[in-house]
C-alpha cells in the first residue's frame, strides 16, 4: 500500500504541472495579439487575413474542448494531459518553422487542438482524485492561471518581441516547457478515468465540431462597427443558422444514442438537468465578462491619456487581482460552497465595472475599479462553476467541464464585437460634440478644421489638435473627445455591470432548481 505523504506529494506535482500546462495554452493567444502586425508583415499578408492566425485558433479550442473532455474520460486523462502537450509543443514548432502563410494557419490550428484540453483534464483530475473539501482551492489554482494569462498575454508578448527582436520566440519558448511537462506528467501523475468506457460516439463528435465550427465562424465575422447590419450579412447569420440546425439535429441524435445505452459525446440527459443549463448560461456571461477585459488597454490609452507604449501595463493590477480572486474563490468555495461564491461573485464584479462608468475619472481610481472588477470575475474562473457542472454530471465529468468551457468561450468570442458597437457609438459622437461646445463658447465649427477621429486613435487626432492656434478651441475639442469616447466606454462597463447583475439572477434561480432536486 502506497504512503498517503507519497501520494499527497504526487498530487502536488500533478496540480502544478496541469497549473503550468494551463498558463502555457492560455498565454498563447495573448502572446500573438501583440506581435500580429509583425507576423502578418513577415508573410505580407493583409490584416484582416492574419487575424485569421487568432481566429483558427480559438475556433480549433471551441472544437478540441468537448472532444477532450470526453476522451479523457474514456482513456485517461494522464495520457491524453501529454498528448495535448506534445501536439501543442508540436504546433508550436511548426508555426515558429513556417516559410509560408497557409502552413502558420494550419500550425496554429494544431496548437490550438493541443491546447484546448489542458484546462478541462487539469480540473477533471482534480475532481476525479482530491477529496471534496480540497477541491475549490485546486480549481481556483488552474483558474488563476487561466486567467491571469489571458490578461498578461498581450504584455509579456510585446516583452518576448523588444527582447528578441523576433516573433519565432514567441513560439519556440514553448518547446522546452512542453518537453518537460510530458517528461515529468508521465513521472508524476497517476492515471484516471470513467469507471465505465463505452464505444466512442463518432457521428455525434463529427456534428457537434461542424456545429461549433459554423456557430464560431458566423461570430468572428460579425463587425463591431456595424453590430445591426453585420448580422444580416449571409456569411453571418447563414453560418450561425447552420450550426444552430446541426445542434438540433445533435440533440435529436444524442437522444436516441443514450437511449441505446451507448456513450453520447454531449449527453441528452445531462442538458436537460436545470442546475446544468444554469451554469452553462453563467459559464456564457463569464466569458462575456473577461471579453471587458480585452479593452481596458484602449480605455486607458483614449480615455485616461496614457501613451499606447504603456497602455497595456495598466491591465497588470486587473490581472493580479484576477489572480487572487481565483484562489480566494476556490478557498471559499471549499468553506461555503459554489453557490455562495458565484453569487460573491457577481456583486463584486457588479460593483467593480459599474465603478467604470459612475466614478473613475483618475488613473489612481482606475486601479481601485479595475482590481475590484478583477477580483470579482476571477472568483469565477476556477472553482464555483467546476464544481457545479461536476455534481450535476456525476461521472462525465470531462463530458460536463467542456462543454461549460465552450460555452465561455462563445461568450467571449461574442461579447467584443458586442461591445464594439458602443465604443464606435462613442466616436460616433465626437462630432455633434465637438459642435455643441464650440458653440457655447462663441466659435463656429464651420471656420475650425475639425479633427478626423475616424481611425478612432488618439495619437493621430491628438497631433492635428496642436495646429489649432486658439487655445480656447483646442480646449473644447479636447473636453468634446473625451466626453464622448468616455460616453462609449462607459456604456461598455455599464454592460459588464448588468452582465454581473445577470450572474447575481442566474446562480439565484441555479440554487432553486438545486434545493428542489435534493
């Protein structure tokens, strides 16, 4: 019999290698945002071609995520943990090696299918082998990481970049940590697995990835700009229509795959459980809130006037915060459970993004609004909803945990374009605006050469304001473009704070439906 010390140590290994593993494959998307305009120069592409080098990649997570989740259960999930780090090492070699466009897409889509289980195996080996009161703090790790990496991405990209000078690195640092995350994952980890394993469900794997694909697909071309318009385009909603009809016809086939007794790759049974479908819709507002994230760098920039070189270090307090509100999530789910954490959640991410739009006029109550706000969703990423999906899932528990990380990840694939709209809404205004106050203070907007704030940055506007000879005139325009950009970011935050308003409803109904099944 082993020493329960041994194995208490082994599973302290186990969750620091997942830890790292789930930093690696959530840093990388981050990473290559920062040095995009470099990569699509080096293959002279167009930028709306090379964003396709982000799109790939998070359609490849959306599909590789549920597949995952269900082989792991079915064939272990030490051994599919290292076969998703070796085909992310392995993806991450090729996009580093490729001579040509085309071939960076597919490594990217080969980086993506490796990393997108890392996260959904870390936590079903946690629930799978940690006793119950040691699992929120475990979860809350994995979901620290998680976070914080898809908020640092961006600066320790442009950190990777200055220092060496080529964007290669940004992918070829994965290599060694991949090597040494499979070495030791094969020494450290013990295997585990569904105590039944049935014949895999092929057709249904095969819908669900072309239902996925069509639904992602339809999302990345909505335009933020043009929100209304963008969706009546056929390559919009004709996708989106699509991959809602593959979804029926899934359930329809699932239903009568459980039925036969076989082994459903989304189980018809478990979706129709009410605490599921409840937290797969605060799974969705998660993934709505960390979207908010994404445009903190340009509200610090066009809003609080810091210089676009610094822009993204102000996301730093946001990202510890983030950090710390995972693990102290994860701590009290253990103590109080996951619907009072949720349910914390929600009001502090409620009065963290709604600080945004009804207070911070400063930089120092910035970092005040955004640590509050970053402490509040980051008590969501790890433990309370993991927890959730896996009681209500009892041994699919892979099964239940991908399909709560794609429903985040359609959240926060949908919710930019979403906040777009209120950000060029914003500038939309500047206009009238500026207008308006040259009026009140005696000049006509018919004699001053407005800027042109179409490109909507700052810097370029900011340059044609010192042309102005009349300090009274370059004064109101300034006061009249901080007005309204502010107007468009702080609908945006407003928008968060409703979403927190949302979760706050959602976990309230969530505890009903759990009160009324016990």
């Amino acid at each position: 019999m082993e020493n329960p010390k041994s194995l208490e140590g082994g599973q302290k290994w186990a969750i620091s290698l997942f830890t790292i593993g789930v930093f690696m494959a959530a840093l990388d998307n981050g990473i290559i945002s920062a040095a995009l305009t470099t990569i699509n120069s080096s293959f002279g592409v167009s930028p709306s071609w090379g964003s396709w080098g982000i799109t790939l990649y998070t359609l490849g997570l959306s599909v590789s995520v549920p597949i995952v989740g269900k082989l792991s259960d079915r064939y272990g999930r030490k051994k599919l943990f290292m076969i998703e780090v070796g085909l992310f090492g392995l993806g991450s070699l090729l996009v580093a090696l490729s001579q040509s466009f085309p071939m960076f897409l597919i490594s990217r889509l080969v980086q993506a299918l490796g990393g997108g289980g890392i996260f959904i195996i870390g936590s079903s080996h946690i629930l799978a082998t940690l006793p119950k009161e040691k699992q929120g703090k475990a979860l809350g790790l994995l979901g620290a990481m998680n976070g914080m990496a898809a908020v640092l991405g961006p600066n320790i990209g442009s950190f990777l970049l200055d220092w060496s000078g080529s964007w290669h690195w940004l992918f070829l640092i994965n290599l060694p940590i991949a090597v040494l995350l499979v070495i030791f994952g094969g020494l450290f980890i013990i295997e585990t697995k569904a105590s039944e394993a049935k014949r895999l469900d092929f057709l249904g794997s095969l819908i669900l990835s072309l239902s996925i694909l069509s639904v992602m697909y339809g999302i990345t071309n909505l335009d933020g700009a043009k929100l209304l318009s963008s969706i009546t385009e056929l390559n919009v909603y004709g996708f989106m229509v699509l991959g809602l009809g593959l979804f029926a016809l899934l359930l329809w086939y699932e239903k009568r795959v459980e039925i036969r007794g076989g082994d459903p790759i989304l189980a018809y049974s478990l979706l129709q459980n009410k605490v599921f479908q409840w937290t797969l819709v605060i799974g969705f507002l998660s993934g709505g809130l960390l979207a908010a994230v994404i445009f903190i760098p340009s509200y610090v920039e066009q809003y609080l006037g810091v210089s676009a070189a610094k822009a993204g270090y102000w996301m730093t307090p946001l990202a510890l915060a983030s950090g710390v509100g995972a693990w102290l999530g994860g701590a009290f789910t253990d103590k109080k459970g996951p619907v009072k954490t949720t349910l914390l959640s929600g009001i502090i991410s409620m009065i963290g993004f709604g600080l945004f739009p009804l207070w911070v006029t400063e930089k120092w109550e910035f970092v005040i609004a955004s640590m509050i706000a970053g402490a509040g969703f980051g008590f969501l990423l790890g433990a309370p909803l993991n927890v959730l999906v896996s009681e209500a899932a009892d041994v699919n528990k892979g099964t239940a945990l991908g399909t709560l990380s794609l429903v985040r990840q359609v959240g926060l694939t949908l919710a930019p374009a979403f906040y777009a709209g209120f950000i060029t809404a914003g500038f939309d205004r500047v206009g009238d605006e500026v207008s308006s106050r040259l009026s009140d203070s005696g000049f006509s907007s018919k004699d001053i050469p407005i800027p042109d704030i179409s490109s909507g940055q700052p810097a370029s506007f900011q340059e044609q304001l010192q042309h102005i000879p009349v300090p009274e005139v370059r004064h109101a325009i300034t006061e009249a473009i901080h007005v309204s950009v502010g107007s468009g970011f702080s609908h945006l935050y407003a928008s968060a704070a409703v979403i927190s308003f949302f979760v706050i409803i959602s976990i309230s109904l969530l505890a009903f439906y759990r009160r009324k099944s016990c």
